[in-house]
C-alpha cells in the first residue's frame, strides 16, 4: 500500500511539475545579445520625429537583454537593410532599437519571441 501511495505521489509532482515548469521558463527575461554601436533607443519601432517616437535614450554598445523581435519600420545602416527591431531595457524603461545594430541576428533571431 506504501509502495502504491509513493509512485501516486511521484506521478502527481511529475505531472505538476510539467505543468508549472513551462510558464516559469517563459517568466524567465530575454536573451543576452551584443550591440556593435550605440543605438538611439524609441518607445516604438518608428523613425520620424514625432512626439510619440522621438529617440529616448541611447542604448550604449555592449551586452544587452532582450526581450522579443517585432516588425517596424525599414533601417537602412552600412548598406544593410532590415524591418527588424528588438526590444531592450535602457534602465528607465523599455524601448525599440534596430535589429541591424545587434551581432549575430541571423542566430538571435531563431530564438527570440514576437512581441
């Protein structure tokens, strides 16, 4: 009868584990990414200068967390040319910068979730 309680309970963690181990990966941040130069960091994936998307702060090169890739507005840097941004952390807030200014896209992005 012990032996039977035992695997009833192990079978019982083990599928609750299952259950809650996925949504605490997912709580888990973004992916650390280096940043060649530094990137004027906007509060969407825009360039004009309006209100609304002005350059908040620079995103200085080095590593950075980010947090998930979206489409936005076309950057043409160094003769790349590219529609995709992430989304970082500058310390007062998140913010948008240019996919383009990230070293290794190509791999990052497999990974890295939608926004």
């Amino acid at each position: 009868m012990r032996t039977t309680a035992r695997l009833v309970l192990i079978a019982a963690l083990a599928f609750f584990a299952a259950a809650v181990l996925p949504s605490a990966a997912q709580a888990l941040p973004g992916t650390y990414v280096t940043t060649y130069a530094d990137a004027p960091g906007r509060p969407r994936p825009c360039l004009n200068d309006t209100p609304t998307c002005r350059p908040v702060g620079i995103v200085k090169r080095g590593s950075h967390l980010i947090y998930c890739q979206t489409m936005g507005a076309t950057v043409v840097l160094g003769g790349y040319v590219s529609n995709w941004w992430v989304m970082t952390d500058l310390g007062t807030g998140r913010v948008f910068i240019p996919a383009l200014y990230v070293d290794n896209w190509d791999l990052v992005s497999m990974s890295l979730p939608y926004c």
